[in-house]
C-alpha cells in the first residue's frame, strides 16, 4: 500500500473510532425503550427482535449495507448476516455475495458472529455501535470498504437468544436479562462446527465459504478466575495454525492487538486458563481445535480471534471493550491488508503442496515464556456456607509481576496425504457435511474392486454419557494395511488436488482432534455382527488344529507368552475364531480409504 494511501486510511479508521466512542457515550444515556432508532446500552442487550430491528434500520440507512438471509436455526427462525460492501447497491442475495466475494475483487474479508452464546452478548451491541459509526461517516466508510468488505452474523444462535431470561449466567455482572447457552435443540453451538448437528451450523458453513473471510472474531464472556482486564483473547494457537499462519499470529497479529488495546486505555490480556487455582501458577494456552469456530476457521486459511470480555465487569465496560477489540482488528486489516492477502495465499500453497500435515498436537508442559500479568490477591478463607476453606479474590490489592505462559504445542500425529479417498455411499451423514464445506467429490461409475490402504481401529474408548449429542470416541491404536476393498456405482472419490486439503485431512484422518471418527460417525463400523457358540465351535477349533500345524504352533506360542489368554478357555477360542475362515474380518475397519501411496 503507498504511504500516502495509507495514511489517509489512518486519518480516516481514526474518525471511526473517535464516532465509536461518542456513539457509545450517547447510547449509554437513559433512553426511552418504545425509540425505534436507539437501543439502550446500560445495563440492557436488545432481544433478537429488536437485533434484527437496528440491523434493518442499519442496512436501510446506506446503499452499502444489506442484510441477508443466510439459512434458518432450529427454532424455525431466519439466521442473517448483515454485509458491507462497495459492491453493494441494493438488494443481495446469497448467491450474489459468492461473485461479490470473488477473488478477483482483491479486498479483505472480516466476519464478525455474535451470541452463539446468547447469554454472553456483548458483541451484538458493540456491533450495532461500530457499525452505525462506520455507516455514519462516508469518508471513513470509503477508505475501510477499500480495503475490505465486513459480515456480521447479528445473532448465531437465534434458539437460544429467544430463551430469554435473567439468571442463567450464575456469575455474570449483567445484562438483566440475555438469552440461553443451549439452542433450540440444547447444542451448545460452538462445539458444532465439525458435527454440524444444526442448521445454524449448516448456514454458518455456507456464509463462510461465500465470503471466504481472511479474519475472523467470534464474540463471548468468559467464566473462571477474577482479574483486572476487562478483555482477555484466545487466538488460533500459533502451532497448530502452522509455519505460515501461527508465525504471522505470534509475531505480526497479536503484539499489535495487544499494543493497540492498551492505546485505547483496555488493556488485554490471553485468555485465563490457568494451570493452577489462580493465574499466579501461569496461564495456559487454549487449543481450539475444529469443534470450536476459530478453529474451524484455521481449517480453511483463516486467522480467527475468540474475544472473551470479563464475567464480572459491568455490562457496558464490557460492550465497550469487545467494540474496542473490533476496531483494533479493523485497524491492523487496513494497516496489513497486503500482507493479509498474501499470509492467506501462501497457506493454501503450503496446504495444497504438501505430502504430509499434522492432525494431532499436544501441550508441551516443559515449555514457557513470561508474561507480566495484574492480578487481583487471592486468599483463602472459610466458607459461611460450607465451612470449609473456599478462595476470595481481592480487588482492593493488586499485584503485577512475570508468570509463565505455557503455549507451545508439539505435533503428535502426522497424516501423509494420499492421491484421493474412497467413502463409501452408505456414510451419507459424513458425505453431506463434506459436500457443506465445498469439498469435492467424484462417484464411481461402476462397480470394482480396488486394492487400497485400510485403517483398523484396534482400540478405543467412548465416553459415558453424551456430548453434545454424541459419544466421543478417543483413539487408542490404529494398523494399517493394505487389502481389496469392493466399491460400488455411486460411492465417492475425494481427490486431493483441491483447496480444503487441512479440511478434509482433520476431518477424515481418525487421529485427528476432532475427525469425524471422534465424532461416533463410524460406530456401527466398529461392531462385530457374527459370533460363535462355544459348544459348536469346539469340534471346529480342533479339526482347525488338527489340520493346520502351522497355527498349532503359532497357538502354542501364544499361549506360551500370553498368561492370561492361557487362563481363560473363552478367550482362546476367540483367538481361534478370529484365526478361521469364519471371522467376518471387517469388525473394527474404518470404512475410509486411501489410495496406495
């Protein structure tokens, strides 16, 4: 960008941020609920109703500005996401947003979701309040649209925005009332994202993909340790982003946020998960794997920021903070763009030339680097309720020192990427959620039978009760081989040489974080349907002994090393059984395939 170019930019996203503020400390006045063109900002968040309301006024005060229907949540009612765009200029379509968000056009992407927890909403105000500014001023508006063309998703999880309340959020300071966690079918939505149980999830995917963002910030409060920061951030972990996208984050992206919150007296800080009680011990970096909505993001080649303001800060500090956070990004995509731009390209090259990629990281707890942090005392003290000794932070003392921050993630699993994959049709569920992400997909024309890599799943542990609808699997082991798999007319191909390669490999692989495998999408492929009755299958071990000295051997060997298959008659002819033509040999193969590398 040519210096002069960018200074105007400066000057200009400089007046957004003066009007942010002004706007904020006139809305934050005691206002008349019955205005149609004012929200109040105090200590109330509008309902999904009058949401939709000020976004329409928003859309109908510039030509700029449109709202569109993106899909329907499961309560039945229409999701939207409100673009700006100097392409826009009148009435848009989803299918018009696909050619207005080509490549070619050159500009930024930044989406902006809100209230996927409707009871944590400050993004909704604060994104009413920034834009309406933004909107207000033609020539700030001019040099940002520029640059850039902005979605926001005013409220994701309209279910549970309409499950309105007062006291749900047990220890937040605020609103007076707000929406429910759970939607209309009592998912929490962001750990929806690969499951995609919801239609919400499924209108998510497709703005996504249209609008194909460089940056994405999704909006909530957070629970957990009392501090000073009014703002705390989790970033797409700059490990598991990779090379490309976690140097970008770690050097360029965050040091800015960070500088530029404090500039705007808001000071911030990393999310506060903390290794220990309180964050004296350090804070640990979060790892948002492809459940959650940033990293869903990553997936895809794009930077995404979870701004997570403070439980326990009043309402409108914390509206003011997440308006904030929004105006910093803005700034650094205009500042950046070019770099934006091409941080984004070299990610799909990385990705889509690669011959292995990482599908499994893990906290490397040896390794730290300091950060100063302010803390509030925390003491010990005993319970009035319980009697027994509880913690009680004090905010009149405060401390400021150097804690360790643990955020290095070392890679445990690697995937070597194959020629293409091979699902078969009966897997329609994981097809379809495929297809959502525009990943594409062949059939075969006819009926073969291929020789092909195959994974066993050789052991596994599910949860106890149910996830969020499911029973999450944990790999234990996994073999490989190589066999004749019959395919039939109609079953897919997954060709490797397309642009959702880290998509398709997170999702497929069984030993990533959140595959599909994860997800008990493959159960069924994991029982054995045939067994044996002991009685009638002993005539037939023997006759197998008998005849085969060669597996009367291996048998005795076994039995040798093994004591506790030696002490158990069931057991041994289960291994027999498992030895016979009579095995079924598919119990535990995981009915995704690779071509032969």
């Amino acid at each position: 960008m040519h210096f002069r170019y960018l200074q105007i930019v400066r000057l200009s996203i400089q007046s957004v941020f003066l009007i942010s503020a002004l706007s904020h400390l006139a809305w934050g006045q005691s206002l008349s609920s019955s205005d149609p063109d004012v929200l109040p900002f105090d200590d109330r968040t509008p309902t999904w109703e009058e949401t939709i309301s000020a976004f329409q006024r928003l859309s109908s005060s510039n030509a700029h500005a449109e709202m569109v229907q993106i899909g329907t949540s499961d309560v039945g009612r229409p999701l939207h996401a409100f673009v700006v765009s100097q392409e826009i200029n009148g009435k848009v379509t989803m299918g018009q947003l696909s050619t207005l968000r080509s490549n070619e056009n050159g500009r930024l992407g930044l989406l902006i979701n809100n209230a996927i927890h409707p009871g944590e909403p400050c993004g909704v105000d604060a994104s009413i309040a920034w834009l309406r500014a933004l909107l207000e001023d033609n020539e700030a508006l001019a040099s940002v649209l520029s640059v850039m063309d902005i979605a926001v998703i005013p409220i994701y999880n309209v279910g549970g925005a309409m499950n309105r309340n007062c006291c749900t959020r047990t220890n937040q300071n605020g609103p007076e009332e707000y929406g429910f966690r759970g939607n209309a079918r009592n998912l929490d939505l962001n750990r929806d994202f690969i499951k995609m149980d919801s239609r919400n999830s499924a209108a998510f995917s497709a703005i996504f993909h249209v609008f194909q963002p460089n940056v994405f910030i999704d909006t909530h409060t957070t629970n957990g340790a009392d501090y000073p920061y009014a703002m705390t951030l989790i970033s797409t972990q700059p490990d598991k982003a990779g090379p490309v996208l976690g140097s970008f984050i770690r050097d360029e992206f965050e040091p800015f946020l960070f500088e530029s919150m404090e500039q705007r007296n808001q000071p911030m800080c990393p999310y506060v998960y903390s290794k220990g009680e309180t964050p004296d011990e350090g804070l640990i970096g979060f790892l948002e794997t492809p459940r959650y909505s940033t990293g869903y993001a990553a997936l895809f080649g794009c930077i995404g920021f979870t701004a997570e303001a403070h439980m326990l800060k009043p309402f409108s500090q914390r509206v003011q903070a997440t308006l904030d956070f929004i105006d910093s990004v803005s700034e650094f995509m205009l500042e950046r763009s070019e770099d934006l731009h091409s941080i984004k390209t070299q990610e799909s090259i990385r990705c889509q030339s690669a011959l292995k990629l990482p599908v499994h990281w893990e906290l490397r707890e040896s390794h730290s680097f300091p950060i100063e942090f302010t803390g509030f005392k925390a003491r010990k003290e005993v319970s009035q309720v319980t009697g027994e000794i509880r913690l009680k932070y004090d905010r009149t003392e405060q401390w400021t020192k150097t804690i360790p921050f643990y955020n290095d993630y070392r890679i445990t699993e690697v995937a070597e990427i194959p020629e293409y994959f091979v699902i078969p049709q009966a897997w329609r569920e994981v097809i379809e959620r495929l297809e959502r992400n525009r990943v594409q997909l062949t059939r075969f024309e006819q009926d073969t039978t291929l020789f092909l890599n195959v994974s066993y799943i050789e052991g596994f542990r599910s949860t106890s009760r149910p996830y969020e609808g499911h029973h999450v699997n944990s790999l234990d082991s996994i073999r490989q081989t190589t066999e004749p798999i019959q395919v039939y007319a109609g079953d897919c191909i997954v060709p490797m040489d397309q642009s959702n390669v880290r998509y398709i490999m997170e999702v497929l692989d069984p030993r990533a974080h959140d595959s599909f495998f994860v997800w008990n999408f493959f159960d069924s492929a994991m029982q054995q349907k045939e067994h044996f009755s002991a009685y009638v299958f002993e005539e037939t071990a023997a006759e197998m002994l008998n005849n085969s000295p060669s597996l009367q051997s291996e048998f005795d060997s076994v039995l040798l090393r093994d004591s506790v298959l030696r002490n158990d008659a069931k057991a041994q002819l289960n291994w027999l059984y498992r030895a016979s033509k009579h095995f079924e040999g598919s119990v535990n193969r995981y009915p995704v395939y690779q071509s032969i590398r």
